[in-house]
C-alpha cells in the first residue's frame, strides 16, 4: 500500500528498492541455489507476458530441493513497467542464493521464493507457454481464441453451478503481493478431514465452550493448525443454530479486518455445522484478565487490546459496505494472536443494520453485564449497543475484574457501578488491575481511559460516540474535552428481575432533584 502527492501509477522503478533475504540455508543448497536462479530467471521473463501480471508456481524434485516462487507487478503497469521492474527485483532478489529464502521488493512489483510452500496447490501456474520466444500474431489469435472461448465455457458453467440449488462453494484463491493467501470466501472443508484433525472432537483439543457451541484445536494433513467451531443442535434448538450458523458464514466470509478474527471455511453434515477459523495462539482476553493467566498483560498490551477491539467495531460499523451490529462483544469473545493483537470473534448473534434506519427492534440476545440498558429492556438494537459493551470491556481490562460478578466488599455492587463510585469520589486509580505496575501508566492517562469507558455506557444512545470517535479519543494525547459526565444507568446482570438505576437529567425547574434517581422493574 502506498500513496503520494503526485501521480505514480506507471511508476515501476524507484530508488529505495531492496532485497531481503533469510539466515539459512538448505541441506542441498548448490541443487537448491541453481533451481531458484533457473525459476526466478524465467518469472522475470514470463510475469510481464501474463494475465495481471501474477504468477505463483514451482520448481524441483525432493524435498530439499523445491522451490516455491511468487511474481506480481502492479497493474497499473505497461508490460515494458513490468518487464524494468522485473529486472531490478530479480537482481535483488539473487543474490540471496544459497539462502532458503528471499524476497525483493520495488515500487512496482514483487519476487518473493522459498524452500516451504506459502500458498495452496491449486494456485500454481504453469508458467512454461510463457517461456517461449518469438512473436507469431497468428499464434496469439489462437491462443487468444481458446483462451477467450474458455473462459465463456468457464463462465457458463459456473453460472450453472452457481444458481444449482445443491451448490456447494468451492474456493478461489490468489495469491497477494506478500505472498499470503486472500479468501475469497468460505472454503467447503471435508467432514472426515475435521474430525481428523480434532482426533474425533477430544477434550484435550478443547479450547473453550459456550451455549451453543464448542471450540477444538485441529492440525490440518498440510500442518496448518486452525480452530474448529462446532455448533450444538437438539430437535428443539435446530433452527436457531441453523440460522446462528448461516449468519456467521454470510457475514464472516465477506469481512477482512486485522482486529476481525477470519473464517477459513465451513462444513454442513446432517446435523453437523463446524466453521474453521484461524487458530489464535494466547486464547481469549477473559483468561488474562480473570482466568488461570490473570495478571500476566501489563498496560501497553492492554491499552493496544483496547485500541485494536476499537478499531474492529469502527469497522463493522462505519468501513463496511453494511452496519454490523456484533450484539455480544464481552472478554471471552476477543481472542489474542501470538502477539496479542486482538480479534473480534463469534458473530453468531451478529446483525445488519438497513441504511435508512437508526434502529431495529428485535428480541433481545447477548450477554448481561455487556448490554445497553435500552436493547435488554425495549429490544432497542443500534450499533451504540456495541459501543456500551465496549466501555464495559474497557473497565474489565483496567481493572481486571468480571463486568457481571458482584464485589462482596462494595456491597454487592457490579463493576460499573463501582467504577462510576470510585470516579465520583475520585478514587479512580483504586479501580485499577493491582497486578499492574504503577510504574506502567500515568494517573492522567488512566483517567481519561475510564472516562471513554463512561462515555461509551451512557443510558441514552444518542451521548454514546462512535466507534471511530473512540478511536480518535484513544490516538490523541491529552485528556478528554468534554462536559461533566451524567452517571450511566446500572443493570443487575444476577436478578431475577432486571434492575435499572436511572438518574434524571438536570433541568432548572428540577434543580433539587438533579441527582434522584428511579429503579424501574421489568421482568427477565
């Protein structure tokens, strides 16, 4: 990704170009470095003759002396572009034999090769019809004329397939410029191949649980390890999880986002519905903030989990082509990379928002503790329903304790209403994560970040800001600019009845009364 000031579009070349290269090398690395010299040789020759300019292919025999390769140039490139673009990434590129891998990179275009595979089988190109020289135009309608004629018989057919009633979606891939794989939507995994991979759905593949499903480590045949969703059906529940899962495949299929946990595939056996995910290495937040791993985030990695959840709501929201409303943003439904970068996960309960509405009204679903008062008592459903559960999970990141667990020591109050006591009395650093070192934040820094927290949980939606107004209140320095904050409404999570602490806004008339409050009643 790139932008600039001027045009650059055919722009192929540009000082700044690199190679880099890996730190080791191959059991067979004279074999290995004379395969990769031949392949990279006839990439540069066959990449600019090709359909967008993309190749992914490879080379050799044994496994030591296989090489895979990707060649891309920007599109936006003439073929002469490509070709100078070409030149300059492969001598770059070279000079990284014997290692077993190696990369070369310029403004227009991109080489990458390696002793491991980094994409699937069926993306490989043959590149050889490419290879041969000479310019017989003859030679070129024809190849022009089938190639043409095939794609219209490729065309028909998948028109046929496509409006089959028992279709089934097969993949289909292209490789990125980082050499990476881009899901074009949801791949049909076999089922036998899943209960493999699970070894038949073991407990000791198992990563977590939920009402209506549970999650399984599995090892691919190619080794990747993913993550294997299993939706619980009963003859009473069948359609709920039926369209919990088709909601889940349509929605996640078609959204790509760093903070967005990504659907790899699915599969629908009887009733069987499993969804593969990629497999997050450090599980979910809940387990860091008040499971067997308590304690062990210090504050940079929970103020970069913050900005990241805020990031993929900001998306669902505003970015996407649609308003997706998650409906269930909580702890245990952010999962954390390798690198604790986290990502938004379980879309289940997730709805779309019509563009000519600020609401729908629907029967509630989610989890209390997490729900904005006016969807847990009217069924009022607005993206703000999201942003209430993100300033919940916020006071549970800082403070490192459960939204709907009740503090014996405060009189059985719950965290929100806690922290908008210890705020009051300004006493916020008493709500803080004791496992964190005070030597971490700066008292200001950690205000302001409760404060966002009682914005987003404001009783009327309409005093919520957006997911990206949180996301520009997170990025800049200094406190926040703003009104005193109106106490937000608290919700009994554990009551048999649903109790709702309101204040009245404080008007002139009302002066006195500024601060009183009502509990209204409803039953769960």
């Amino acid at each position: 990704m790139t932008y600039e000031s001027i045009s650059f579009f055919d722009q192929s070349t540009k000082d700044g170009h690199s190679g880099i290269c890996g730190n080791k090398t191959t059991s067979q690395s004279t074999v290995f470095s004379t395969t990769v010299q031949q392949l990279l040789a006839d990439l540069k020759f066959a990449t600019p003759k090709i359909n967008r300019y993309f190749a992914a292919t490879k080379r050799g025999e044994g496994n030591a002396s296989i090489v895979y390769a990707v060649a891309q140039c920007a599109e936006t490139l003439s073929k002469s572009g490509c070709e100078a673009c070409m030149n300059q990434v492969y001598n770059d590129t070279v000079k990284c034999t014997p290692f077993s891998n190696g990369r070369g990179v310029d403004v227009g275009c991109f080489l990458r090769y390696s002793d491991s595979s980094f994409f699937v089988d069926n993306q490989i190109l043959d590149i050889r019809p490419y290879l041969k020289k000479g310019d017989s135009r003859n030679r070129y309608y024809l190849i022009g004329g089938l190639v043409g004629g095939g794609v219209f018989l490729l065309f028909l057919i998948a028109l046929f397939l496509w409006f089959k009633p028992s279709r089934k979606h097969k993949p289909n891939q292209r490789g990125d410029i980082l050499g990476a794989t881009e899901l074009q939507g949801p791949m049909n995994y076999k089922y036998k191949d899943l209960i493999s991979a699970t070894k038949n759905f073991s407990e000791e593949n198992k990563l977590g649980e939920g009402g209506f499903s549970n999650v399984y480590k599995g090892v691919l045949k190619n080794g990747k390890i993913v993550a294997v969703k299993r939706l619980a059906i009963s003859e009473f529940r069948s359609q709920r999880v039926k369209e919990d899962f088709e909601s889940e495949v349509k929605l996640i299929s078609n959204i790509h986002h760093r903070n967005l946990i990504r659907l790899l595939g699915c599969c629908n056996k009887g009733f069987e519905l499993l969804l593969v995910y990629e497999f997050m290495a450090n599980s979910s937040l809940d387990k860091f903030l008040f499971g067997e791993r308590r304690g062990t985030l210090n504050w940079n990695q929970r103020l970069q989990i913050i900005i990241g959840i805020a990031r993929g709501l900001a998306y669902l929201h505003e970015e996407f082509h649609e308003c997706i409303i998650h409906r269930d943003i909580k702890s245990s439904n952010i999962l954390l990379d390798e690198y604790f970068q986290p990502k938004i996960a379980d879309f289940g309960l997730a709805r779309l928002l019509p563009e000519n509405q600020t609401h729908l009204t629907t029967k509630f679903a989610g989890t209390l503790g997490y729900t904005a008062p006016e969807y847990a008592l009217h069924g009022q459903l607005s993206e703000k329903v999201d942003t209430y559960s993100f300033g919940i999970v916020v006071l549970e990141i800082i403070s490192g304790q459960k939204s709907n667990e009740p503090k014996p020591v405060l009189n059985g109050d719950f965290l929100l209403k806690m922290a908008w006591k210890l705020y009051e009395n300004e006493k916020y650093l008493d709500l803080v994560d004791e496992n964190l070192d005070v030597s971490e934040y700066e008292a200001e820094e950690m205000k302001k970040m409760i404060e966002i927290a009682f914005l987003c949980t404001q009783s009327t939606p309409g005093l919520r800001p957006t997911m990206s107004e949180v996301g520009i209140m997170l990025r800049n320095k200094g406190p926040l600019e703003h009104t005193p904050l109106p106490k937000p409404d608290f919700i009994n999570p554990h009551h048999e009845t649903i109790f709702i602490e309101h204040n009245f806004p404080s008007t002139a008339s009302s002066a006195s009364n500024a601060n009183a409050s009502f509990t209204q009643i409803f039953a769960r």
